[in-house]
C-alpha cells in the first residue's frame, strides 16, 4: 500500500517549511486581531479607565476629608466630651467599670511573653480586670509554657484566666465567641482584644475607656497599630507605607464623617452589650472582626478612632507570611461583601449615605476596585497594548491619574517617600494575589475559607544575633534558611516573563517608551518569584 502523503491531510494554505511556521503564526494573528482582539483588548481598556477614576475620586475625596478634618474638625476628646475616670478614696475602684481582655494565641512561642506582660502591666485596677489568654495552640510544649507564664503572672496577684478548646472550631472568632461564654465574663462591660505581637502601653484602658464610658452609643474605640520591625527590611517597609495610609487617611475619614470603619481585629475595645445585639461573632468569612463591625454599624451603633493613641505590633517579615495574610485580608472582605450586600441595602436603621458609602466606598472601592484596577491595568491590559498598537490608552489614564492616586496614597509614611517609587512596582505584584483572592472571596471559591496564621518572630531574631556576638568564632544569627524550591513562586516568574517580553517588543517596535517601567516591573517581578523581597534591607 502506498504511503499517505502528511501533505494530504494539511490545507494546501498550510503546506509550508518550518521557516514559514512564524510567518503563518503571524498570518493567524492578524485575521483574528481586527475583529476579536482590538474589541476585547479595547473593553478592557475602557473598564480600566473607569475603575481608575473611581478609585481617584475615591482618594481625592478622603484626601480633601482628611485635610478638613486636621483643619476644622475638633479632636475626639473634645467631640465626645472625654474625661479621664478618677480615682475615688471613698468608692475606691467601682467607679471603675470591669474590663475583659482577651488575648488569641496559635503557637506564639515568640510573642507570647511580650503580649501576656503588656496586658498585666496595664494601668487599671487589678480587681476590675480580667485577662484571658485564649490558647489554641496545637504544640503540646508551647500550650504549656503559655500556661506556666499565665500562672507565674497569678501568683503575682493578676487576674489572669488560661483558656483552651478541645478544637479550633471558628478559628479566631471562635476563640473570642467563647470567651465571652465563661461565667467570669457577665459582670464585664467592656472587652479589648490584643493579637500576641501586641504590647499596649500602660495607660491604653485609662485612655480608651471614658469614650465608651461617657457615650453610650459608642460601640467601639479603635487604637492605630505602630511597628517594632519597620526597619527590618524593605518587606516590611512597603508594609508600613501601606498601612499607614490606611490609619492615617482611612480609618480617620471614616471615624469622622460617618462614625464607622472596619474593625482590625486588635488594639481596640467593644462595648460587649454592642458585641450581643450584633449577633456576636461569626465565622462565615476570615475577616471576622470587619464582620461584626458591618453588622454592629447596621444597629445604629458609632466608633471612634484614636490616632494618638498607639499600640506596638509586628508585621509579617517573610515574604510567604505576609503573602498568606494579604490572602486573607483580600479574600475576606470580597466574600463579606457577597454575603451583606443585600443586608446592607435593606437595612432601615442607618441613613442612605451611609449605606451608600458602606456598600460603594468601604466595600466595592477599597476592597474590589483597588486590587482589581492596580493588577489588570498596569500588569496586563497596558502591556498587552503594546502588541496591539491599534487600541490607545490615553495619558492620563496611564501616568497622570496613577501618579496623583500614589502620591495620595504615600502621605501616611513621609519618612519613606524615597521609596515611593519601588512601593508603586511592589503594590502592582501584590496585585497579583490580592486580585485573585479578591475573585475567591466574591465567587466563595475553594480557598475562601482559608487561614493561615500570620507566624510572628518577635525579638527572637534579635536575641539570636545577640547570642552570635558573645560567642567567639561564631557568626551573628541570620534569618533561617529556606530550600532554593521554597522560595520559587511561579506566578510571579509566569508574569516577570510576560512583563519582560512586552518590555523587548515596546523597545523595538514602541512609540511609548513604556519599556522602562516594564523592566523595571519585571524585575519586582522576578525578585518576588525568587522569594528575595524579603531578605532586602
């Protein structure tokens, strides 16, 4: 039987050498571009645009808010008539109301002294005070040293209770939901919550307490977090200058205008009463401090937030913790927002404008808009328009609207203005993971429901490099040692090629000159990919 020719089986249009293979790849490309791609990659274009400029007028609005409030608006002290509870020789201490303060821990083998002494040493009566250290650890060692640092605070005279569950049903909200179950609790009128990294200063209650005292239709007084490792590394730099604009710019309007913001899940004290009407903690979502901040809002209750009024803390300074947490803080307020969205809109006991900016500024902006636009625009959209030179995006659109947005953005961290531009190139890759938690949380994917514990190194890398310089012919203690697989995150490789690409092709063919920042992307890009971000300092 005679051979059938491969030839028979191919188009006549495609019987071609190897070396034309380019050729008719490029043919395809261009019968496809006019009527499928340019539409596409247009549309995607014209929804970038109209997300940036909801996100700027989101930002020129609590920037203009935020330089009214500095200017005219009077302090909290003064709108909420504060006055400091006194002692009284004759009542001695009833006149102080008693506060419950709660602690969560999860293998805080680090931490778990600074958090337990800091909350000891606060200035408050010792008989109308409860500690409760909330322990689910998992490790049978840290469980017992937890333990034994809670009985050496008792034997000092503190009221301090050593809580644990047979399972962490809830996770963090299951933890908090019960300990306000214990017996010991009903005579507290007021709790504060203390993540273990957290280490209040002494006169955090003498300070926090009178708002709650004095107005009663204060729910809860928030405290701003301020960072004992800032300077580690750059990691923890670009951490900082996006949480203080979040302090500094956000949770102030929103105190301000409305009286309400999203819990932080720390640093903050509940009126428990308010805890109760709002149906108490729940752990539908993985932002189960911003969940009952929505619902305690939607019963008319107000908050108050203290910019002076500081606590220390830790952030993340691997670059797999905080990717871990910014999963989860991205993730989490999608899917509440899923799920409250509706509650929200028939609620009748708050005014239209605040559901309005409860549902479009809090919700959809901060925690939609934001990741979305940051990722799509300036990771994909832009770039793919320099292989399509037939779809334009407007200057103003691609540098004059950014750049405005980040220098809004950066009045938080002044100190850090140097940096700005590298934050801008490391906010587009933590994008990338925000967008897509972002699309979890919204369509209640499969890791919607994920937590993973934040892990906290407190002073042990400190006290290490201490125990190196005492030591002779020893080397002062560097971070641990991770696997060269370990640090590989494909995503980020995935895109610093694609990046990298785009960036060739504008220099050769481009009219933008956008492959500067291109390049420069793909190297945040690749530096994220390899896990270095943060071992930078």
């Amino acid at each position: 039987m005679a051979e059938i020719s491969p030839k028979l089986l191919i188009p006549e249009s495609f019987q071609v050498s190897r070396d034309d293979i380019a050729g008719q790849i490029g043919l395809i490309w261009e019968l496809i571009k006019a009527p499928l791609i340019v539409p596409f990659l247009r549309l995607g274009v014209y929804i970038c645009l109209a997300m940036s400029l909801m996100l700027f007028c989101e930002r020129l609005y609590m920037g203009v808010v935020i330089i009214l409030v500095k200017l005219f608006w009077k302090k909290p002290d003064i709108r909420y008539n504060w006055e400091p509870i006194q002692d009284d020789v004759e009542l001695g201490s009833t006149n102080f109301p008693v506060v419950l303060v709660q602690i969560p821990m999860f293998n805080e083998k680090e931490v778990y002294k600074v958090s337990i002494g800091a909350a000891c040493g606060l200035s408050w009566p010792s008989d109308r005070l409860v500690i409760q250290v909330l322990d689910d650890s998992t490790d049978p060692v840290i469980k017992q040293m937890v333990e034994q640092e809670c009985q050496r605070w008792a034997s000092k005279g503190i009221n301090i209770r050593y809580q644990i569950r047979e399972n962490r049903t809830g996770y963090k909200a299951g933890a908090l939901k019960e300990g306000l179950k214990r017996s010991y609790v009903k005579h507290c009128e007021y709790v504060t919550i203390f993540d273990a990294d957290f280490r209040p200063e002494p006169d955090f209650l003498r300070r926090a307490i009178p708002f709650l005292v004095h107005n009663s239709e204060i729910a809860l007084v928030q405290a701003r977090w301020r960072f004992v490792n800032a300077d580690e590394c750059l990691l923890t730099r670009m951490q900082e200058m996006s949480l203080d604009y979040h302090f500094t710019v956000e949770q102030e309007v929103g105190s301000a205008t409305h009286a309400f913001f999203g819990f932080n899940g720390t640093a903050g004290v509940w009126r428990i009463a308010a805890i109760n009407e709002a149906g108490g903690w729940k752990d539908r979502t993985t932002v189960e401090d911003m969940d009952l901040a929505v619902r305690a809002s939607l019963k008319g209750w107000k908050f108050v937030y203290l910019g002076d009024l500081q606590v220390k803390s830790e952030l993340p300074s691997t670059f797999k913790a905080f990717r871990f947490q910014q999963h989860r803080w991205s993730c989490g307020p999608a899917n509440l927002f899923r799920k409250m969205v509706m509650e929200i809109v028939r609620n009748k006991k708050v005014k239209f404008w605040k559901k309005v900016y409860v549902i479009y500024s809090f919700f959809f902006v901060r925690k939609v808009i934001a990741h979305m636009v940051t990722f799509l625009f300036y990771c994909v959209v832009l770039p793919l328009t320099i292989l399509v030179p037939e779809v334009k995006v407007p200057i103003w659109g691609a540098v004059y609207i950014p750049s405005i947005i980040t220098i809004l953005n950066s009045v938080g961290t002044p100190r850090s203005i140097h940096l700005l531009f590298y934050w801008i190139l490391f906010e587009n890759v933590m994008s990338l993971h925000r967008t897509k938690a972002t699309f979890i949380g919204l369509l209640e994917a499969g890791r919607a429901n994920e937590w993973v514990v934040t892990e906290k190194l407190g002073d042990a890398l400190k006290n290490k490099a201490a125990e190196g310089k005492n030591k002779t012919n020893t080397k002062a203690s560097k971070r641990p040692k991770f696997k060269f697989a370990d640090r590989i995150h494909t995503l980020e490789l995935g895109f610093g090629v694609f990046l990298f690409f785009c960036g060739c092709y504008d220099f050769v063919h481009g009219k933008n000159n956008y492959f500067i920042y291109l390049f420069l992307q793909t190297i945040t890009f690749l530096i994220a990919g390899f896990g270095y971000i943060g071992t930078i300092v």
